[in-house]
C-alpha cells in the first residue's frame, strides 16, 4: 500500500511538472519557429529545425524531472518520441542520441540504461512515422491517441533496457517499480497534449489561411475590371463598398495624391467624397511610399475632419502606379470598439497591390487604345495628301473629256474620304475596307487610263470576317505606287481572299515583281499594318510576301476567322 500511495505521489508530482513542460511547449508554437512541425517533416531545412526543437524539449524533459534513488523520473521521452514521429527515423535516432547524451553526462547508475532507451524512444517515433507514410496515413502522425500508445510503448521499452542494463538486478527491478507507473502516464498523457497543441495550432493557422484566401478571392473576383476604365469617383467608390463588405471592417476609403474619391462605412456623414486629404497620416504614406498603421496606442489616431468620429485606428497602404510613383492610397478603419485582425492588416497590402495593378492595366489598355487610333490616323495622313493631290489631277483632265465619269469619280473620292472619316475605330470588316478600296481603285484606273485592270475575288462570307481597320488601303496602294505604275505594260492587281485552318488568306497581287527587301522598316504603311495585326492576333498572324522578279509580288494578310455583325459589314460594302 506504501508503495502505490508512493507511485501515485510520484505520478501526480511528475504531471505537473509536465504542465510546466506543456505551457513552455505553448508558448512557443505561438513562435514562427514551429510553423515547419504543423506538416509532415521532409525537407532537410524543416528537419534540422524539428530536430533542435526536439532535442531541446528532451534536455528540458531530464532538467525538470524529479531524483529519485540516484536516477530521474523524467518526461524526456516526449521529446524523443515526437522527433521522430514528425521528423522520422534519422531524426528521432538524432534527437534520442543528443538526449541520451545529455542524460549520460549527468552520471548516475542508470545513466547508460537511459542514454540507449532515450535513443530506443526516438527510434521507436521514427518507425511509426516510416510505417504511416508508407500507406499514405499522414493524419494519423498528428493524431493524440495514437501518439499516445505510441510513447506508452516506448517507455514501456525504457522499463526493459534498465530492468536489462542496470546492476545489480534487485536495484534495476526496484527502480522500475517506482518509475514505470509515472513516468508510462506522465510521458503518454504528455506526448498526447503536447500534439493537441500542436494540432490546434496547425487547425487555426489553416482556417486563418482559408479564410485569407476567401477573402482574396471574393475581392479579386468582384473587383476585376472595374478600375480599368478608369481611377475616379465612381469606380473607387465600386471597389470600396467590395472591400468593405468582403474584410467586415469598420471603413473604407480609397484616395488618389490630393482628394478622398471613395468612403464606405462608419464615418462616411463627414468624410465626403472629392473634398481635399486632410490627414497628416496619409499624406506621409503618399509621400514615404509605406504603409502607415496607427492602432491608436503605439501609433496615435485622430479623425482630422470630426473629433468625436467614432473611428479609432487607421491601416493606410499606398497605391503604386508607372515607375513605383504613388497615385494614391487605400484605407482600411476600425472603431473603438475593435482590433485590427492580422488577416485583415495582411488582405489590405494584398488589396493594395491588386488595385495598383488594375490602375495601371487600365492605362495601359487606354493608351493602347490612342496608339492603335494614332497609327490609324499616321495612316490617313500618309495616304491623303498626294493622293488628293493625284485625285484632283485626274479630275481635271477627265471632265473636259468625259464629263459623266469626271462624276463618279468625284462619287468615288467623296466615298473614300467618307470611309476614312466613319472608320476612327481599331476594327472594320472585310466588306467594308474592299468597299473603301474599290473606291480608291476607281479613281486609280481612271488616273492610268486604262493601263490598269482590277481583279476582285471575294467570298460573301469573308466579307463578314472582322480585321484592324485600314489595314487593306497601304497595301494595294503600294503595289500600285511601287509596282504597276511602273511598268510599261498594263497593270494587274487581284485582291482575293480565302480560309484555312480557322484562319482567313486575304491576298494582294501584282503583276510588276519588283519588289525588294527593305534594309530597314521604312516601308510605313506596311510596317505598320504587320504590327497592328501580330499585336492584335499574335505571332501566328501577319503579313507575308512572296516575289518572283519581274513576274509578280505577293502580298497575304493572315488574319483569324472572327465574325463581325452583319449589318455593319454590308452597310460598308454598300457605301
């Protein structure tokens, strides 16, 4: 009866040692340091760290056991047993051996019997983490009960090696008589709450994640697009409301380098939209390029516009534009009667980056939009001033003779400049630039009298295939103006067009083959109706020539198959 009253002492005794042992275990998985223990250790970084904390938490285990008869009644087997279920055999043999060491250096007539079964624990750890990863049962490796029976029978083994190793016999079996009973709970129930811990945390630290990553989501889903067409009232104003009701935070404002555009939630009857920043915080978060977090203790907050405003902490997180230039802030709020989440700190620089990436795709989508109408114009201004000038002339000379055509022509120069001045936009259909051509033609078969023959071949299908506008005019006019017009003989041009491979052949020919490779691009027109279409459709689409000298010179444009609406395209062909 002596004896079990003794155990249970000594049983209660050692489990509030392992309290102690816990609560330090606690305190440190609120550390970055255990963040690699959460997952099955496997990478050889992740596995020296499981093994440090380990061996430290096997050396603590002997510090903080109690002396009884020249040996310690301990909780070292946690420590050795968990190195090697979350970090293998390797490192549970490591975290055995540098505990035993340890234990062994301490002396005493137990110490060898201890040193071989600490190494005997960590061994036993690292074999059932090797049995659970070979059936793919990782679960299982965090699971308390079965770390629990895990660590039951590696003390139950320790009891062996000193009931085998420690002399004499009758001292090895009174020693077990007295370690077995508290040291086989103390170590099993220890091993089982220090992986709750561990488990707990890893369980938080997940739903944090997943609630991050939902929270990104929502707000990256909800807010694609809207700032592209523009940083404004408006669409500030769009994306704030997102946020607000996305982070659940108390306000939202967005702001550009001068103004407030956009305030949703508490606060939002005096801070107005479009009046001047007052607050000294943002503009140092504007004029430094960082993040500014007044919490309202370390960092003071003050609304600069209401001293009785309810809200009481501030994030400002700067929007970042061309060149890492500042164009303006978002700004999360909390009232007095709330903490700033860390999830919430973090989701508003993930905010940030994302706006300042909408802002500057939408810029540069717009001027895109004025390069592509630029080059539209670059075009007309290349084309209109001589041939006006050549117009004019073939005018003059045709209405003394010919009176009813020196008409149509006029018709005709009237229709092309007319499609010049409709067609602003980067698109047009086929219908319509064959339209605008054969307008130009005429005029160009009148100025030749003759020595200029048209050959069309269009299908009324591809006639409703869309292409970039004004893509078809520099070419024929260049295999007119460096091709035909300089041959003795009369001039051909074909224009035809066909598909293949979801794609449509649009091909100018001449008869004349003189062209030649440029050394440079100074061919604008063509240079510029290459770019226009490989920018649009990628490299796959553009333009090819083929020459056989004196023979011909092929000019084909490969665009994609898209169909544009109908009534468009025949409004053009009809022109």
């Amino acid at each position: 009866m002596h004896m079990t009253l003794a155990s249970i002492e000594l049983t209660l005794t050692l489990l509030q040692q392992t309290c102690v042992y816990l609560v330090i275990a606690y305190l440190l998985t609120r550390t970055r340091i255990f963040i690699p223990l959460m997952h099955v250790t496997i990478r050889l970084p992740h596995r020296a760290t499981c093994y440090i904390v380990f061996s430290l938490f096997c050396i603590l285990g002997t510090y903080l056991g109690l002396k009884i008869d020249d040996s310690i009644a301990n909780t070292r087997a946690i420590g050795a047993v968990l190195g090697g279920v979350l970090g293998g055999p390797s490192v549970g043999l490591a975290v055995g051996f540098t505990g035993g060491l340890h234990r062994y250096s301490l002396g005493g007539p137990s110490a060898l019997a201890c040193m071989v079964s600490t190494v005997a624990e960590g061994l036993i750890g690292g074999l059932f983490h090797y049995y659970m990863m070979r059936r793919g049962r990782f679960d299982t490796l965090f699971n308390p009960l079965p770390v629990a029976l895990v660590t039951f029978c590696a003390e139950v083994a320790q009891m062996l090696v000193l009931l085998l190793l420690v002399q004499p016999p009758a001292a090895a079996r009174h020693l077990v008589e007295q370690l077995a009973v508290p040291m086989l709970v103390a170590n099993s129930l220890g091993a089982a709450l220090f992986m709750r811990i561990l488990l707990d945390r890893r369980e938080l630290y997940e739903r944090q994640s997943s609630v991050f990553s939902t929270k990104a989501l929502g707000i990256a889903a909800r807010v694609e697009g809207l700032l592209r067409s523009g940083f404004n009232v408006d669409t500030s104003t769009l994306v704030a409301r997102i946020v607000y009701e996305e982070t659940g935070v108390g306000a939202v404002a967005i702001t550009d380098t001068q103004n407030l555009l956009a305030f949703i939630g508490i606060g939002s009857a005096h801070h107005l939209p479009g009046t001047p920043i007052h607050s000294a915080l943002t503009l140092k978060a504007i004029e430094s390029n960082e993040v500014v977090y007044a919490d309202g203790n370390e960092v003071a907050y003050r609304c600069s516009i209401d001293p009785k405003c309810p809200l009481a902490a501030s994030l400002i997180i700067p929007l970042v534009g061309e060149e890492g230039r500042v164009i303006g802030t978002i700004k999360l709020y909390e009232p007095r009667t709330r903490l700033f989440s860390t999830i919430n700190r973090a989701l508003g620089e993930g905010i940030a980056r994302l706006l300042s990436n909408q802002i500057l795709a939408g810029r540069y989508m717009r001027q895109r939009e004025l390069l592509a109408q630029s080059e539209i114009k670059l075009l007309h201004a290349q084309v209109n001033p001589h041939f006006l000038f050549n117009a004019l002339n073939t005018l003059s000379a045709v209405i003394r003779r010919d009176p009813e055509r020196a008409c149509n022509l006029v018709l005709n120069l009237s229709t092309f400049f007319r499609n010049n001045l409709k067609r602003p936009s980067e698109e047009a259909c086929l219908g319509e630039e064959i339209a605008h051509v054969s307008a130009y033609l005429e005029i160009e078969q009148a100025r030749f009298l003759g020595q200029l023959v048209v050959e069309l071949d269009i299908p009324d299908d591809l006639r409703l295939v869309r292409m970039p506008a004004f893509s078809l005019q520099p070419i024929v006019e260049n295999a007119i103006k460096h091709g035909t017009s300089q041959l003795l003989g009369v001039g051909h041009i074909r224009i035809s067009a066909s598909s293949a491979n979801d794609m449509m052949l649009l091909s100018v020919e001449d008869n004349a083959g003189l062209y030649v490779e440029p050394a440079t691009s100074s061919g604008l027109g063509m240079h510029l109706v290459r770019r226009r279409i490989a920018a649009r459709h990628g490299s796959a689409f553009g333009l090819d020539i083929a020459c056989e000298p004196e023979v011909f010179t092929r000019v084909m444009l490969k665009l994609p198959l898209t169909p544009c609406e109908a009534a468009t395209a025949l409004e053009g062909f009809h022109a």
